[in-house]
C-alpha cells in the first residue's frame, strides 16, 4: 500500500542498504532520525552522498527521509547517492541520460572477496619459512 505523495526508492553499496522516501516539505534531509549533517560529520561524505541532488536541487520542495543499515559511512554515502538517483529517476525522467553520463545510476559491485583456506586472507599468504 503506498501512498500518492511519497516517493520511494532503494540503493546499495558494498553491504550498506539504503530506502529513501521523498515527501513534500522543506528540503530538510534525514538520516535514521537524525539531521544530515550530523548523521556525516565528514564532509567529502556529505558531498558524496548528495552527488545526484546537484543536478536535481530539492530545495524547498521535498523532505528526504533516509533509513540506512549495514556497511561503514563510505559505503552507506555510496548507497544514498544511488536512492537518489534512483528517486530523482522517478519524479523527473528527463534526467536519465544526465545521471547516467555521470555514472549515478550505476551500482558499484564491488565488495570485499572472501578469506580463502590455507591462506592467511583473501590474497595474503601465511609467511614462509625455509629452515
């Protein structure tokens, strides 16, 4: 059951996944209950996080209600930036061939490569010894 007015979306970065819901109001963006900028107090974050939001500016026209789990704050900025992408996607189609020149609308696959056996790591060896 989803509502008229409320925009929904899903994005996902290494193990961190992130829904977004855009509602009409202020521009105020709010991350798992707390503001934005307190939520990233790093700024190379934030920008990265809000990447597709310079080419659709949501001022003044809807509140961002993020609900973010899993993963470290790199990976969880990875996963905002492609809910919204995805959800500008939704309420302005125009700006496809925009966001995906710009790689936004792209998940990045990347994610961390399994211990194997007999190894100390993924690639790492145990060290060896001669004598």
């Amino acid at each position: 059951m989803a509502k008229k007015n409320i925009i929904h979306s899903v994005g996902k970065r290494k193990t961190s996944i992130a829904r977004v819901y855009f509602k009409e109001g202020t521009g105020k963006i709010t991350v798992n209950g707390r503001d934005f900028d307190k939520y990233f107090p790093l700024e190379s974050l934030r920008v990265a996080a809000v990447k597709p939001l310079v080419l659709y500016p949501i001022e003044d026209k809807f509140d961002v209600y993020v609900n973010v789990i899993g993963g470290g704050p790199s990976g969880q900025a990875g996963a905002i930036k492609l809910a919204f992408a995805k959800a500008i996607l939704l309420i302005n189609p125009d700006l496809k061939e925009t966001l995906a020149k710009a790689s936004m609308l792209t998940r990045d696959p990347r994610v961390k490569e399994r211990k194997k056996y007999g190894q100390k790591g993924a690639r790492a060896r145990f060290q060896f010894s001669k004598r």
